[in-house]
C-alpha cells in the first residue's frame, strides 16, 4: 500500500482563500462518491503549510481529474503558494482504518 504526501506552503493571508478552495474540491468529491481513493487535505495548526494525503486503489485512475473543481483548485493554488510542493510517497507499515483497510502492513507479508 502506498500513500502520496503532498506538503505546500501558501503565502500569508492566503489560508482562508485556500481552504475554501479545499472545500470547494471535497464537496464536489462528496457530491460524485468516486471509488478506490482515499483523500485528505489538513493544515499545520498556526501555519500555512497544507498536508495533503492520498491513497489509490492499485489500477484505480485518480477520480479528481475529472472535477472542474479540481482544475480551478489548482489554477488558484498557482497564486497562492510559496514554492514548489515538498511530494512523497509513503510506505504504509501499519494502520487501522485509515487508509482503507484494517489490515496491518508488515515487512515479509
């Protein structure tokens, strides 16, 4: 299992207009309840710097693509943000219904 880490600072006074536009996308993804993705978006409690997680089911093609909301999300990021995303993939050693599933991921299984 694999999970996608995407970190972006955006510039101050710039964190209201940003979340709006978050919510903008998770309300469009709760309208069309797309399968096989698992998606947050947090902030860092007293900063501008946003954490989003991602996870796909294996062959899934990424359902937020098609969402104009999407798009204008990422057209308004561009005027917002402070540099280039920090992305990371993220090898999932343990959860508990967090990312999908209860099964425990472990070295060797």
């Amino acid at each position: 299992m694999s999970v996608m880490l995407l970190r972006q600072k955006v510039k101050d006074g710039s964190v209201e207009q940003a979340e709006a536009a978050v919510h903008e996308v998770f309300a469009a993804l709760a309208r069309m309840h797309p399968e096989g993705i698992r998606y947050a978006s947090t902030r860092v409690v007293g900063t501008s710097t946003f954490i989003a997680l991602l996870e796909l089911d294996e062959g899934s093609p990424d359902p937020r693509v098609e969402l104009p909301e999407f798009g204008r999300f990422l057209e308004q990021l561009e005027g917002l943000v402070e540099g280039p995303p920090v992305i990371e993939q993220l090898e999932v050693v343990g959860s508990y219904d967090l990312f999908g599933s209860c099964e425990v991921a472990a070295a060797g299984r």
